[in-house]
C-alpha cells in the first residue's frame, strides 16, 4: 500500500516537473528578453 502510494507520489512529481520545468524556462527566457529590451531602450532614450 504505502509502495504504491510513493510510487503515485514519484510519478506525479516527475509528471509536474516535466510540465513546470519547461514552463518556468520559458518564462524565464521571457523575462530575461523583456529586461534585456527595457534596458536598450533606456539607455538609447538617455543617449538621445
């Protein structure tokens, strides 16, 4: 009973890590291109 119960638990967490984990790079990536483009766009607005 309890084997089954991790078994369920490991398989659940290994299913929403697989869901998450690309999920929470791409939002990543996101956020790293927005800072990326406010920063240009700040110091090209300063520099004119």
């Amino acid at each position: 009973m309890s084997l089954g119960i991790s078994l369920f638990l490991a398989t659940k967490n290994s299913w929403s890590f697989l869901i998450w984990k690309p999920f929470i790079n791409f939002t990543k990536h996101i956020s790293y291109d927005l800072g990326i483009n406010i920063m240009i766009t700040y110091l090209y607005s300063i520099l004119n």
